[in-house]
C-alpha cells in the first residue's frame, strides 16, 4: 500500500524503497574481495497508517535461509530515519538512516551500509561494512532491482 497523502516530504523521500526488490548480496572477504553469491528478496510496504515502512528479508547468507523484518520510521527532527530489525535468532539492531538524493546511509552499532539509487530509483547498489573489534570490515555487497 502506497499512501497517496505523505504525512512528511521525509515519508516522500522514504517512499523510494517501497516496492518489491530482487536482490543480489556478494560476500565480501576482510580484505574486500568477492566471495559467494546469493538472492533474495526485499519488500517494503507502508503500514495503513501510512507512517511507518515495513521491510521484509528472505534471504540465503551463508548456505543459510535468513528471514527479518524491519519497521522504519521518520525522524523529522534529524531530517532522516531510524529503524529496528527483528532477526530469526531473537535479537534486534538498531539503526539510523539518512536518503539525500540518491545516496542512502544506514548506521548501525555493528553494522553501516553505503549506497546509491539509480537516477530513476528502480535499482540500490552498495555495500555494508561491520564492526570486528574495533575495524570496520567489508561484509556484504548488495544490488537490489525493482520487482514493482
């Protein structure tokens, strides 16, 4: 469901992930070179409020079907977003997220993501890093094209 009326130009700005994604994630080695390649997908879908966005994960990360759900919000005062992930072991992660035309950060305690959208916003290319003692180290690279 997309709301015709944004309660925001932040929820506008938000609307650019909802939709269907197929999603290519390339493992990345410490030092930043390829390793497996996987699929999944990603759904985003605003809440009938139209406040919040709802993110769902199917993914295979290391031989291994990963399903999460994230909700995201926006925090009008910061100008960007924050969001929480709900993983199938139990836990949760905390993030903060900024859209500024076409490049989307995300932060997190262990984790950050840097990216763009393609300039018609029907494909996300970037990479996500994580925190291993006190290095950030590659992760994953992702590529998600639009579905919907």
């Amino acid at each position: 469901m997309t709301p015709t009326i944004f309660h925001s130009e932040h929820h506008r700005r938000l609307n650019v992930l909802a939709g269907a994604w197929r999603t290519t994630i390339t493992q990345l080695t410490a030092d930043g070179s390829e390793s497996d390649r996987t699929t999944a997908s990603d759904v985003y879908s605003w809440m009938p409020s139209g406040q919040f966005l709802v993110h769902e994960v199917d993914a295979i990360m290391g031989g291994q079907r990963v399903q999460s759900t994230e909700i995201i919000g926006v925090d009008t005062a910061a100008g960007g977003f924050f969001s929480r992930s709900y993983d199938p072991d139990g836990s949760t992660h905390d993030f903060t997220s900024m859209i500024d035309g076409i490049n989307y950060t995300i932060n997190g305690k262990a984790q950050r993501f840097a990216g763009h959208f393609s300039e018609d916003g029907q494909s996300l290319k970037g990479e996500w890093e994580q925190l291993v003692g006190d290095e950030w180290t590659p992760f994953v690279r992702i590529e998600l094209a639009k579905c919907s």
